[in-house]
C-alpha cells in the first residue's frame, strides 16, 4: 500500500482502456514533451483544494487529498481529490436511539416481565438485547463509512451501501459532466453547512447526488475548477 | 421404596414438567431465543462478507480494524448462539 503524502495511484493497469495505452506510448516517446504535457497536480489549478492539507484522519466527511485511501477501479495517474461522507449531524438519530436503547435495561429490568421464567433466561435476554443494540450500532456505522463519494481529476464516483445486502456504485467522467447543482435548506443545513449536490451528466445514469455533504457550495466550485482543467487539458492536448 | 432421580418418572409428573403453561413458555422462549441467535450469527457473518467487499471497493486505513471488528463481532454472535443452546 503506498504510503506517501501525494495522492495515492493504483498500480492497477489491467482496466486501462485503448485510449491510456496510447497515452503510455505518447508518454515513452519523449520524456521532455511528456514534463510539458504532465498531468498536472490539484493544487496547481484549484483553489479550493489549496486549501487544505491532505487529510489522514479516515474518519472525515470532508477528506481532501485522502492519504492511504484507494477505490477498486482507480486508475494509474488517477489523483483521488475528495472523499465524502454525510455530515456527521445527519447520524445523530440513530446515536440517540442506540444510547436510549444501551441503557434501557439499566432502568427497567427484563426479567421482572417474566417472572414464569427461570431466572437466568432474564439474563439471556438482556444480553440479546445488547445484542441487538451492537449490530444496529455497527449496521448504521458502516453504512455510514463505506457510503461515500469520491471526486478524482478524471472521474466522480458514487458508492452507495444502501443496506447490508444491497450496495451500487456509480461513476461518471468529468468531461461528461453537464451541470453541477447545491440545494441546501432548513435550519440545520444552513448552520452546520451541509446539503446536497446534484451532478447531471451525459453518461448512462444522467443524475448523482451527493446527498447530505458538508460544504456544498465548496465541492460546486471544486467541479467548476475541474471542468475548466478538464477543458484546458483537451485545448492543450495534455495527458488524461 | 425406590429412591428419586430428579427427573419425572410418573404421567402426572411428566405432564406437569412439559405441558404446565410455565414449562411451554420456557419453551417457546427457548426456542424463540435460538432463532434469534441463529438469526444473530447469519447477520454477523453477512457483516464479515460486506465489510470484506467493501474494503476491495474503497480502501481506507481504518478498513482492516473495521474487519477485525466485524470477525470479533462473528465471534461474539457464536458465542452467544453456544451460550443459549448449552446453558438454557
């Protein structure tokens, strides 16, 4: 696993399509014309993300430049810019429910219900009512973790885990993006800064929402520097 | 005379020890608390399963603790699904 403080590559080559394997071509063709036409870093063409420090914490809903993060179908060159998950305002009320339930049983005891049973069977039961209690806690915390969103220089990737048993994934190339839309509202969207941002584009799926992210204005300025890259790199005829 | 052994050996003693209305509810409980558990460890072992796809999707540092979580968490349901079918 690479572990520097530039943004991780795979070294991943068996999906290249027909179009990179030209590019590694152009590449070993000259190395001089391949330094001009480098693909060129995040930070050197967008402000947002100049902002801010590769991030390590694994944790983030708003991980710029992940460090030690990969996805299955990253391509070589390919930067991973931004990793997002759902605020983490949005995960309050199942936390509230799981701590409700963790202490229920330290107030009402299960066993004075019933009382025809034999003793260690009230035990039993609060037992698999912690039980419980655990696998609703990790249920919702992976669905939390592993339902992101990523933005690389090349792709926008939508990895849904809707449920334990049923998780989609969706990505669409930049250059196929069409628009780039934020719809925050409410109360709360507005003080903690979080909403939804709507990606149109021209591929099979036409829609992927980023659906409870926090700055979403912020990631609509991130597309607006990536089209305009992703449009200097066709007029310059850069490396993709 | 012969001596008790504990268990019922005459028919009132026996309808007594499994049709009474206590001895069915413990019953049903019992049975109800091994679905449950059996239930408990199909769920875990899905867990392991998701979490062991999830992390060839997206690889973050935190995906091997995640898997550690969720093997000791597979471990716990057997234990629990053990701890009702042999001590109950």
């Amino acid at each position: 696993m690479p572990s520097s403080t530039a943004p991780q590559l795979s070294t991943d080559t068996s999906t290249a399509s027909p179009s990179e394997s030209n590019v590694h071509s152009h590449r070993s063709s000259s190395a001089g014309d391949f330094e001009h036409r480098r693909h060129r870093s995040v930070d050197e063409y967008s402000q947002v993300m100049r902002r801010f420090r590769p991030s390590i914490h694994t944790l983030h809903a708003f991980a710029a430049k992940p460090l030690q993060t990969e996805f299955a179908s990253q391509e070589a060159n390919e930067q991973l810019i931004l990793l997002l998950r759902r605020h983490p305002i949005t995960q309050v009320s199942w936390i509230i429910i799981a701590l409700v339930a963790a202490i229920i049983p330290t107030f009402i005891d299960p066993g004075s219900f019933f009382t025809f049973l034999p003793p260690n069977y009230g035990t039993a039961i609060t037992i698999a009512w912690y039980a419980g209690v655990i696998a609703y806690i990790f249920q919702a915390f992976l669905a939390w973790y592993y339902n992101v969103y990523l933005i690389t220089d090349e792709r926008v990737v939508d990895v849904d885990f809707i449920s334990l048993i049923y998780r989609n994934i969706t990505s669409a190339k930049i250059s196929n993006i069409e628009d780039v839309t934020s719809t925050a509202g409410g109360a709360l969207q507005t003080v903690f800064d979080y909403g939804t941002v709507t990606v149109q584009t021209a591929g099979a799926k036409p829609e992927i929402e980023f659906e409870d992210v926090p700055h979403p204005n912020m990631i609509v300025e991130l597309f607006n520097e990536l089209l305009q890259e992703e449009e200097q790199e066709t007029l310059e005829g850069r490396v993709n | 005379m012969q001596q008790s052994t504990g268990y019922p050996s005459t028919i009132p003693e026996i309808t007594e020890a499994f049709l009474s209305p206590e001895s069915l509810m413990t019953t049903v409980f019992f049975i109800g608390l091994l679905l449950a558990a059996i239930l408990y460890v199909v769920f875990a072992i899905v867990i392991v399963r998701q979490v062991k796809i999830m992390n060839k999707t997206i690889s973050t540092p935190l995906g091997p603790v995640i898997q550690l979580l969720a093997w000791l968490h597979l471990v716990f349901a057997l234990v629990l699904a053990g701890g009702i079918f042999f001590i109950l």
